[in-house]
C-alpha cells in the first residue's frame, strides 16, 4: 500500500489505505516545537522519497520468476483471492503490484527409475493443476503468458500475468522427447535439476540421506545434453538454478540461446553451494542471459547448517509434508510434538533472517560484476523465500525502495524487475524452431 491510490483500489472501487508515510503531521508529546519541527521535515522528507519510489514502483512491470505453488489436492479449498496461508494470491500481488509470476511445475527428485518418474510426473502435474484451477476460476484478475508480447498484453489490459516454469527434469525421465508435452502446457523455463542429483546432471545439492557423492556425473550427461538442445529448439528457457557449479557452467556453454539462473544469490558473499560462485554468474551474462537473485534467508545470509535437516526430519516425523505445512491439520499429539520440536529447534539453532537490504548487496555485486543487463529479482515464495520486508507480495513495493535507495535508475529499476527477463525470453523464442 502507498500514498498513490491502489491499482487493486482502482478496480474494486475501495477507498484506499494509506500508510504510514501519508501522515505528514506526527503529533509528539511534548510542546517542543523545535523537535515536532524536526519530526515533520523528517516525516515528510521520507514520505517524498517513499511515495516517489511507490509511483515508480507502479508504474514498473514487475516479474517475480520462481513462486511455487501446493499441489491441488492440499488446497482444494483455496479461492485464490485471498489466502491468509500463501505468501502469493491475487490479493496480495495486486496491492503488492507484482504483476507477473512464473508459478512453478515442481517435482521433488524421487530415484531415477520407472516408479520414481512417475512419482514425479504426477506430482509435477498436481502443481500445474493448482495453477489451471487459479487461471480458470479468475480469467478477469489473471492470465497465461507464452511468450513476451502477451505477457505485455496481458498487463496492459489491466490483469496480473501468469508464466509456467518447471523446476527439477526428473519427470522428462531422460527422454528430452517428453519435454514438448509440457511446452505445449506453457512451460517456458525448464530447471534440469533439484536437491539430489538426476540423469540429467548433477545437483548443487547432493542427497545426503541417500549418501550421495558431491558429484554423481561430473557435468552435464548425455541425456542433460540433450535436454537443453531440445529446450533451446522448443524456445524453453535453460534454469541452472540448483545445477552444480560445473553442471551449470556447462550448460550455459553448450546451450544455443541465452540461459537463467531463476532464483539464486551470489556465492561471494554466502559460501554455499547452492550459491553461484563468479565464473557460474560470468557463464550466465557470456549467453546473454540473466541471474535472478532469490530473496531466500539462508541463501542471502549464512544460517545454521543443522537447522533445516532437523526441521525436515521433524515435518517427516509427525507427516507434514512439502505442500502441507501446517500444524493445525495434525493430531492433537502429534502437533504438541511438532511445536515442541520447533520451539528446541529455535533454541539450538535460531532462524537467521536476511532484510531487502541484504537482497539487494547480492543484486548490488551481481550487477558490479555481470553488469544491470545480466540481474533480476526472484521469491520463491512457497518455496522457502521470503525474508524481513519481502515476506509476501504484498509487500514488494519494498524492494524497489530499497532499489531506489541505493541509487537505481528508473530505467535499472525496470531492467531488474523484469526486462532483463523478456528480453531473454524473447531471444529464446526468437532462436527457436519449434516445428
Ligand atoms: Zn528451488
């Protein structure tokens, strides 16, 4: 919300809320004019800056590239709207003025063989259902986008736009001939790999419950290989995010249209290798691609290694699962034993929080190094992102302020919320020759 009347207000003809920054007379307590002169000039300096950076913020066309989504049999109740539980709905991306999000075909890497591929399939095909049951049920507030221009279309006509991503290959079960079934749904990025390593290549995060080498392939596979060429033929953009360092070097080499990492940070200032060290983010800007940086706590800023195993191992215990995450849905018992291991989890090893401030030093050294053509914005909301200022989409005018701090032109601004993007994507499409 912002002292700019609200594009969601707008619509539904509410009267907007304003926020903090529209009281431009704080009262104080004391009868020293002196320091309520003070308070005001300060209160309305900020309120100058906040409300420039907000009409700025609206006027943006705003991409968010990783949101993942329940599977639809947890959600059957959800409308969409409005869903105090989901840090995205259409709710919080209107008044949020996130116009654009790439909702997410995730699928959780299950053992490379017949069963496990089909386990994901499904699972990747329960998320999209979610996603068509959003876009059916609310074609007036948002739509599908399969390539730039109707992603601009869309926006002008007053809608928020939906992309489909797929995050994790391991439902294509080697076989780059099944990627085109999921082109034809709409996908448009493709993330060969998740936590676990697959028959694609290897991951920046190897299973560790299932003993797994640092490095399963070494690189990209034969299969890998031909993943990516069938995506650059198809016109589906190439996701090194959660690729190995050299898995994902690789395949920003051998593809032939510019590739993305969709929501990852900068390994240079947290040491993780899930992060992207500088020759995987030059490898990236040499396709002419780009690097969306994630808003992710333990991505952004060092957390405790021991901290989410021990949450995992938990959830499993009591049987929460990835799309279900709520502890009011357990037994009495087994949700007193859920809060009580949250609560010694907190204990031993507490939650670090990153702040935009912190999202924006790994923009700030991706644009220092790769250059503001070659760096976008990322969530992952529903997925684990999501940090102090960011926690919804509701409150993304926040990053632009902090964009706009830093000294970010408007232009910059634009390239980072989303041009970068349909540029790449557009190059994409352009390399293509789907038929
Ligand atoms: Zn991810």
């Amino acid at each position: 919300m912002n002292c700019a009347t609200t594009r969601h207000a707008r619509r539904s003809g509410e009267t907007p809320t304003a926020s903090y920054c529209c009281l431009k007379n704080p009262t104080t307590t004391r009868t020293d004019t002196m320091l309520a002169t003070i308070l005001t000039t300060l209160a309305v300096g900020l309120c100058a800056t906040t409300g420039a950076a907000d009409e700025l913020h609206e006027r943006l066309f705003t991409i968010d590239t990783h949101v993942d989504v329940p599977r639809i049999e947890e959600v059957r109740e959800f409308d969409y709207l409005s869903v105090p539980s989901a840090q995205v709905d259409i709710s919080k991306m209107e008044a949020g003025h996130l116009d654009a999000a790439f909702f997410i075909l995730f699928s959780s890497q299950t053992p490379m063989d017949t069963a496990g591929y089909k386990a994901g399939r499904e699972e990747a095909m329960a998320r999209y259902a979610t996603i068509r049951r959003m876009l059916d049920r609310h074609p007036d507030r948002i739509a599908l986008a399969r390539t730039a221009d109707e992603a601009r279309a869309i926006h002008a006509s007053g809608k928020l736009v939906a992309f489909l991503g797929m995050e994790n290959g391991n439902p294509l079960a080697g076989d780059s001939a099944n990627l085109k079934q999921y082109y034809d749904l709409g996908v448009r990025y493709l993330g060969l790999l998740h936590m676990g390593h697959n028959d694609l290549g290897d991951s920046a995060d190897p299973n560790r419950g299932r003993h797994e080498a640092e490095k399963l392939h070494g690189g990209l596979t034969d299969a890998g290989h031909a993943v990516v060429a069938e995506a650059n033929r198809l016109g589906i953009m190439v996701d090194v995010s959660h690729a190995q360092r050299d898995t994902a070097i690789e395949m920003a080499e051998v593809s032939k249209a510019p590739v993305i990492a969709s929501h990852s940070a900068v390994r240079a200032l947290n040491d993780i290798s899930r992060n992207m060290d500088d020759d995987q983010l030059k490898a990236v800007a040499a396709t002419n691609g780009v690097v969306q940086i994630v808003a992710f706590n333990t991505h952004l800023k060092k957390g405790h290694r021991e901290r989410m195993p021990a949450i995992i191992k938990l959830a499993q215990e009591v049987g929460l699962t990835a799309g279900n995450h709520d502890p009011n849905t357990l037994s009495p018992a087994m949700r007193d034993k859920y809060l009580a291991g949250r609560a010694e989890i907190d204990r031993k090893w507490p939650k670090v929080t990153a702040t935009v401030s912190d999202l924006v030093d790994h923009i700030d050294y991706a644009v220092k190094l790769i250059g503001i053509d070659h760096v976008g914005i990322a969530s992952d909301f529903g997925g684990g992102g999501g940090i102090e200022g960011w926690r919804d989409a509701s409150e993304t005018p926040n990053v632009t302020r902090e964009l706009v701090a830093r000294g970010y032109s408007e232009e910059d601004i634009a390239k980072l919320w989303g041009g970068n993007l349909l540029r790449v994507l557009e190059d994409v499409q352009r390399a293509a020759t789907p038929q």
